[in-house]
C-alpha cells in the first residue's frame, strides 16, 4: 500500500504532467524507490494512480531497463556494454565485477547487497569503461578502481 504522502506527491506529479502516460516513469520509479522493485502491487497502483491500465503500465516498465520487475540488491550495478565501453574494455570490467561478487550478470548477491547488470548506453562514452549505480556515473573504470567503488559501496546505504 502507498503511503498517503508518497500518493498525494505523485498524484501532483501526474497532474503536472501533459499526459498520464508522461508521468508514467517517475511514478514507477517513485514505487520503485519506496517497493525496492516495481512489484505486481506497484504496477496494479501505479496504473489506478495514472488512469492506465496494468498491462499499459507492465509494457512501460519492461521498456526500460532502470526498472526491475524482479528484486535487486540494494546497489544496482549497470555495466554498459556499449560499443564505446566495450572497446575500452567493458567486458573485461563487467567479468572483474562477476570475479569480486561471486555472481554470474543477472544476478544478486546472496547477502542482497549486489545486483549486476548489462546496459545497452549509459552515454558516458567519454570516460568509458563505465557503469552506473543508483543515479551516479562512475568512470572510466579499471579492475584496481572497480575493487574501491564495492568496498564504497559496501558502507554506504544508497548511492
């Protein structure tokens, strides 16, 4: 159940909004922040609040990628695996963060810490290779730097 005031706040966000549909994302990532992960509840709540319908909003959330349908860790680290970070060694960088984890990409840490994920541009193509957590850039990254961003994350609740 959505708190009151995280519900009043989003229903003035959709009412600032041209369209419903418009405010479609950062209601999903408002429930997604207060959720963890956008739950079935959350996309049932979400399209009453935007006047869509669930499978409307099911369709938005599995468009794009910074919306999980599914638990993360509580620091989602989104490797880019374009071809600018790839040429700069991304790959070898998204197999250093399997190797420091212990987790295959796709998959969270058992202590739920620790997501790895695949993303398609984070456009930080000027530092890469790159990776996101939470809503900060971090790059170009090297395996020595890749090992000091978990240990900072590790003491950190959120980035």
């Amino acid at each position: 159940m959505i708190p009151e005031p995280l519900r009043h706040e989003l229903e003035q966000r959709i009412q600032q909004a041209v369209t419903p549909r418009e405010a479609a994302v950062d209601v999903m990532k408002e429930l997604q922040r207060h959720y963890g992960w956008l739950t079935d509840e959350a996309v049932r709540e979400a399209a009453e609040l935007l006047g869509l319908s669930p499978l409307q909003v099911e369709e938005l959330a599995t468009f794009y990628e910074m919306i999980y349908r599914r638990p993360v860790g509580r620091h989602v680290i989104h490797v880019c695996d374009s071809i600018s970070c790839w040429s700069m060694g991304g790959e070898t960088l998204l197999k250093q963060f399997e190797k420091l984890l212990g987790i295959k990409t796709g998959t969270t840490t058992l202590d739920g810490l620790f997501t790895l994920l695949p993303c398609c541009c984070l456009g930080n193509c000027g530092n890469a290779p790159a990776v996101m957590v939470g809503e900060r850039l971090f790059g170009p990254l090297t395996p020595a730097s890749s090992q000091a961003l978990l240990e900072e994350l590790r003491t950190t609740e959120t980035v």
